[in-house]
C-alpha cells in the first residue's frame, strides 16, 4: 500500500522520508505519523488536507461530484434501493440478497420500541424545546436503558447496539415531534415499511389514522438514504473522535447529534426556511444575494455551497428530481416560500459570484423544501438528518472499532503565554 515516498526538507535538518499511502480510488496521502520524531508537527486547522483514518465505507469525489457508499453511486442507490437496504448496505458492506434482506428487516422491526419508562424523560423537557435539544439528550439516555449490549470489545454488542439505533431512531425523533405538539405519542406499526411508519408516528393520532400517501413515504425514503452517510464529516469524525476514547454507541451517537446541530452542517436545512423566512419576498432577493456576496456581512445563502463538493451536489440533484415529484403530488403550486426558493435556485445558479465559487444548491436546500411541503415543522429538519445519519455514524464506529485504532487526540499550535509565575493578588495590577 506504501510504495511511493514523500521527503520533507526541514531547514537545516536531514530530509524527513514519509510514505505514501494509495488508497483503491481517490488522491494519494503522505503518512505523517513519523513526523513527530522531527520534532515538527502538522498545522490543519478544518482538517483541510489531512485524512483522519483509513475507511471502506464511503468515498467522494468532491470536484466530479461522485458519491460512493461501498462503491455503488448514491444516484443508483436512490433510484433502484431503499432505505435499510442502504443501513444494510453501510453496514455490511454488501447489498442483501433477498433473504438477508427479509432477516435484517425483521430484525429491525423487532426493536422499533423504545423502553416505555424513556416516556418520562420527557416531562423533563420543555415543551418548546428545541427537538434537537430534547434528541441530544434521549439518544444519550439509551446507554441507561439498553446496557445489555454496551461491551464495545464485544461484536454481537455492537451489531445489536446498531440495529436498536437504527430502528428506535424514528421513534424518538416523532416522539420528540409529538411532545413539542402536546399530541399523544404514537407506537411504531412493524406492518409498513420504515419510511411509511415513520409519518404514522409523526402525524397519526390514537384517535385517527390516516394512510400514509406513497409519494411522500417514497419522498422519506429518498431523504433517509441520500443523508445516511457522508464519510468524515463534522458528526462522524466527531462520533469517531468520541468512540475512539471507549464511550459507549449511544453516547457517541449523542455527540454527533450534537455535532450535526450546528447550522454550517445539518442545521442547514432548518437554516434554509429560516432564510426563506427573512427574505420573506422576491422583491427582496437581490439584498440578500448582495448580502451574500459581501465580505463584511456574515450572511450566507444556507443550503449553498459544500467543503467537499465543488462541483453539483450529487445528492442535491436527485432530490431536486424529488422535490419536483412531492410538489406535484400536493399540487403546491402558489406557496410563496416555495416560489421564493425556487428563484433564488435560479438567480445563485446564474451569479459568477456563485458560479466562480462553485457554490451550487447543495441537498439540504432541496430537503428542506420538500420537508416544508411534506408538512414537517422547521425546527424538525435537523431532527430527520439526524435519523437518517445515524446509521453512517455507527456504521463508522463500528469499522473503527474493529480494527486497531487509537484514540484521537490532535496536537496544537499553542500561540499563548509562554511560562510565568503567579504575581500575589494584591501585587497584581
Ligand atoms: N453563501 C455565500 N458565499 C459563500 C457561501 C454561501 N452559502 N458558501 C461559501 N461562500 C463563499 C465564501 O465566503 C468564500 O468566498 P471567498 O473565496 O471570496 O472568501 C468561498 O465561497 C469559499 O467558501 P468557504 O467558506 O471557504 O467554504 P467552506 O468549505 O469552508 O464552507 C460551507 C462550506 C458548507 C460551510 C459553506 O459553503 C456554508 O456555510 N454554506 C451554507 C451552509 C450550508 O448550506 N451547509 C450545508 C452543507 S451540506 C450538508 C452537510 O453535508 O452538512
């Protein structure tokens, strides 16, 4: 794997040889785990150009806007699979043939419950908490109800510990749904599929069950899949960061829900509708892009742009394709937020501005849309990336986990006050 090699010339010191790592696809990478004998450091503030481990799971080709998870393109994934087929995938590392497909299932739908006394964490919470807020913490609490399964040196704890993650997933996120709305918590129905069971629980109530429309159910399932995994992103190098220290899958999870919360990752799609919100008119477009362009407002146009993607957004234009199939099934066609968003597509993709930086509507501008239009509140959104992400997180703590790892600790630049001594309180000035 390491055949090629790297010389680093320190000033005044004797050249550095570090190897060079090829990977099956992709750039290679100078191993610089040798160089702390120099006595140099690397300086990577962002993780800009370093490679925080080695994985299968997924790869991106940012400037071509490819997207593999284990070699299959996201686009076919979309097109010809479904969700847990995708879990299965990402977890496995193969497609299911049917029987194994059938067995996962089940098996999945044997742990859709969630332990009935995690009701009561609720009454802890506000009820206009935020639904991140509130998943932070009940994520975080399954360690206390499923320590069954919390040897993290053991394989069967980590495959039954991923499944419970996978499968209760939806119903914490619609029971946070239901607590924020006042409404009865609705038990999960293993009769539909886990998109179609998802919106019951969500929008269903004890005193009416309505069908679950095939177009929004299929709409669902395209948005577990498309955000089920993204290699090492901000939450799952900070899932792996946290497993790397021993803590338990739950725990981990919770720190990566915490990590995707932030608006410059999975908040973006709330932060999309709250822009549209303050835009608030077409008229008012040009300000905003104009605000968007200047260097000393912190404005952004959300759901624009990527750190890897500087090309389309591979993920974006299957869910452009969808979003156009969930507004005509509702027949949205006079919602002025709708309308709003989809001429500020068309004015950004025509800007040089956005054109000379490659920022093209990236998928969380689309999701949000069609979330909107599926009738999912704002505040959700993230909630939903979060669902449909948990299963790449555990799918890289458990690749971690299975093969030797350290725990990560980064190094620094300390640029603070060199040693000193403590000057007496009443000698201080
Ligand atoms: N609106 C206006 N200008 C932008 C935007 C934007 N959304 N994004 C980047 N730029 C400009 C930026 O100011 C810089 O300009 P210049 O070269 O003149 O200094 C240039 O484009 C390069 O941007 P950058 O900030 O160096 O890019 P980055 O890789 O550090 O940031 C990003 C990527 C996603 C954080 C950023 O594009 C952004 O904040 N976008 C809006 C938030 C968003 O939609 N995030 C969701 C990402 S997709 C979901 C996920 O995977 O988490």
């Amino acid at each position: 794997m390491a055949d090629k090699k790297a010389q680093l010339i320190i000033e005044g010191n004797a050249p550095v040889e570090l190897p060079i790592l090829t990977g099956t696809v992709g750039p290679d990478v100078i191993d610089v785990r040798g160089l702390g004998a120099s006595g140099h450091f690397t300086f990577d503030p962002g993780f800009m150009a370093t490679a925080s481990c080695e994985s299968k799971i997924t790869y991106i080709d940012g400037d071509k806007g490819i997207l593999l998870h284990r070699g299959y393109p996201i686009e076919q994934l979309a097109e010809q699979s479904d969700y847990l087929e995708t879990c299965y995938l990402l977890l496995n590392g193969e497609l299911p043939n049917a029987e194994q497909k059938a067995q996962f299932v089940s098996t999945v739908k044997n742990h859709t419950m969630v332990h009935e006394q995690l009701k009561t964490f609720f009454n802890g919470f506000r009820r206009d908490a935020h639904p991140m807020a509130v998943m932070c913490g009940v994520v975080g609490a399954l360690s206390a109800f499923y320590h069954d399964s919390l040897d993290i040196n053991n394989p069967q704890h980590r495959e039954i510990s991923a499944v419970r993650l996978v499968a209760k997933m939806p119903t914490l996120a619609a029971m946070v749904y239901k607590y924020s709305m006042g409404q009865p918590m609705m038990y999960p129905r293993n009769d539909l599929t886990y998109a179609e069971n998802f919106l019951h629980m969500m929008f269903n109530t004890p005193c009416e069950i309505k069908p679950i429309s095939p177009t929004l159910a299929k709409a669902m399932d395209r948005i577990f899949i498309l955000h089920a995994d993204h290699e090492q992103n901000a939450s799952t190098s900070t899932v792996r960061l946290a497993g790397s220290s021993g803590a338990n899958p739950f725990a981990c999870i919770a720190a990566g829900i915490a990590a995707l919360w932030g608006p410059a990752h999975g908040g973006a799609n709330e932060a999309v509708l709250t822009m549209l919100d303050e835009i608030g008119d077409v008229s008012n477009i040009d300000t905003f892009i104009a605000k968007a362009k200047d260097k000393n407002d912190p404005f952004k146009l959300m759901g624009f742009g990527h750190r890897v993607y500087k090309n389309r957004d591979p993920r974006a234009t299957v869910m452009k394709q969808t979003c156009d199939e969930v507004l005509g099934e509702l027949g949205i066609k006079n919602d002025p937020q709708l309308e709003l968003a989809m001429r500020l597509e068309e004015i950004a993709l025509t800007d040089p501005y956005f054109i000379e930086r490659s920022l093209y509507p990236n998928v969380d501008f689309y999701s949000g849309i069609i979330l909107k239009a599926i009738g999912i509140p704002t505040s959700m959104f993230t909630v939903i990336f979060a669902l449909a992400r948990t299963v790449g997180w555990i799918s890289h703590w458990k690749e971690m986990l299975s093969g030797p790892y350290k725990i990560g600790r980064p190094r620094q630049l300390y640029t603070g006050e060199p040693q000193r001594d403590i000057v007496e309180l009443k000698d201080r000035k």
